[in-house]
C-alpha cells in the first residue's frame, strides 16, 4: 500500500513555460498582474521568466523588468540557458536561476545547438560561478521521458544526467515529460528510480498534457514519493522546439485533485482561476481546463 505526501508545493511555471510559445505578444503590465493574483493565490515557488535571446523567444523580451516589478514573494526563478543568459539574469537581481539540458542529444541540438555533453560541459562552469554567489540553482531535465526526434529515453540516461547536475551542485531537478507522452507507469517508474538513486536533493515533477494523461501522471509520481510538481495555471504552455507539445498540467486542476486528496498545498483553487481569467483575454487559444470552465458557468 502506497503512502501519499501530507503536502505538496506546487511551483507556478505559467509566467515563463506557460507563455513563452504564446504567438500574441502579451504586455508587460499583463504579466505582473498575472503573477501578483497567482502569489495572492497562495502560490510561494513560480517560475517568473527566462533570459534567452527575444531573436528565439520574443515573448521573453521583457525579463528584467518582470524580475525588477514583481513582488519578491518566496523564491522565485529564472531561466538562463547559458552564461550570458546568467549574467543578464544576475544583474537584474534574480536570486533562483533555472537551467536546462535535455536527455535527448538531437533536441539540445535543435534547442541550444548543442550535444547533451557539450551542454554539460558549457554549464558546469556557470552553475559553479552561480553557487559561490549564494544562488538557488535548479536543474530542468527536459525530454525525461519522450523526445519529439529520438523516441523514448533510456531511464539509466536520466538518472545519469539528473546525478550530473547533481555532481556539479544544483539544489533541484525538475524532470519533464516535455512532449506529453509518458504514462502512468512510466511516471512511477522513473520517479521511484529517481528517489531511490538519489536521496536528498529537491526532485519536481513536471507533466505536459498532450494526451490527457497529465493528472494521471501526477497521481503515479506522488504514489512514487514525488512532493513538488510545476504546474502552469490555465494549462498554459507549449515549448519552441518540441513540435506537438501543448500546455503543462493545470495548476486549477492539479490544486483540485490534491484537495480532493485531502493534500496540503497551501493554494486557493478560485483565486488560481481568478488569475486565469486576468491572463486570458491576452493569449491567443481559449483556456478550457476542468476547474476553469467550472469557475467560468460559477460552479466553483
């Protein structure tokens, strides 16, 4: 018999991951008052926004500004794909910075135009210069599960290069099923593998829901041990350079199955809605997730 987690922190990933593929361009002022109703909402760990050349991702043009505006409510990330992108990140005042590598050498190719190793390597120095500056640095394990050009990945692969980040000193991995295509089992397999293989690092869940299976995936990672999960308000999201990958699990949805659960998350399920609705006149699909739709007919 399984024994489900008391609490559950849930890392808001909608600002960055949830809008960076958005082909309408969403103003500044519209951010941060997407992110101020999410931290009302309860929402302490989120995802803010990511230092990455606006030539590949436009919507990101504005990431100084979103890290200097936002109200500094418990920790919050950025993403930086390399040094520059720290650097920039650093003199805007970031203090969590997310990187990321995936398992699958031809999506690194086609992201960052590089192998998984040379990822690595190119890394390793920024991470090190990240820690003795007192950063939070948090470890994105993108492809974990499926790659849009590979197939499926080799578990043993994702447990080698988590234990990589590892040795090179991140404080948390956050493993992704980036295309949407891994199951139930697939998520308690890994996730059990990795909880057992390496003990006492902070490990995050991150699902998409191509195929729907996103909760479900949720549900196996919790009975595996998994106690953090990123999560984008509105089922936001998609990634660039992951053709057919849709949004992230809802933060409505998953907050709703877990008070179901009688798990704690300390995360107001209208007040996430509430946030949705801020943001959703300014993109560019209509948001239908379950609790939404919900809150929308005033059912919740």
């Amino acid at each position: 018999m399984f024994i489900l987690p008391e609490k559950i922190k849930i890392i808001e990933v909608g600002p960055r991951d949830g809008l960076q593929n958005e082909s309408r361009h969403v103003q500044e002022d519209d951010k941060l008052a997407f992110i101020e109703a999410l931290q009302n909402a309860g929402i302490s760990e989120m995802e803010l926004t990511s230092f990455v050349s606006p030539k590949w991702v436009p919507q990101m043009a504005d990431a100084p500004t979103i890290v200097k505006k936002a109200k500094h409510i418990g920790r919050q990330f950025v993403l930086a794909p390399n040094a520059k992108g720290a650097e920039l990140a650093l003199e805007a005042g970031a203090q969590s910075i997310a990187v990321f590598v995936g398992v699958s050498n031809t999506f690194n190719q086609k992201n960052i135009n590089r192998t998984t190793q040379e990822s690595l390597e190119a890394l390793d120095p920024v991470i090190s210069t990240l820690k003795d500056k007192g950063i939070f640095v948090r470890a994105c394990i993108s492809t974990a599960f499926y790659c849009p050009y590979e197939g499926k990945m080799d578990p043993d692969a994702v447990v080698a290069l988590c234990k990589r980040f590892v040795a090179m000193g991140a404080d948390e991995l956050s493993v992704a099923d980036t295309i949407g295509r891994a199951n139930p089992q697939e998520s308690y397999e890994l996730f059990k593998k990795l909880k057992e293989e390496i003990p006492g690092i902070l490990l995050t869940a991150h699902f998409h829901d191509t195929r729907k299976m996103a909760l479900a995936n949720t549900f196996a990672a919790l009975q595996a041990g998994i106690d953090r999960f990123d999560t984008s308000a509105g089922g936001l999201g998609g990634c660039p350079f992951a053709p057919g990958a849709t949004g992230n699990v809802a933060t409505e949805d998953v907050v709703n199955m877990l008070d179901t659960l009688g798990i704690e998350t300390g995360v107001d399920v209208k007040k996430v809605c509430e946030a949705v609705a801020l943001i959703a006149p300014h993109v560019s699909r209509p948001i239908e997730t379950g609790m939404y739709r919900l809150f929308v007919n005033g059912q919740l």
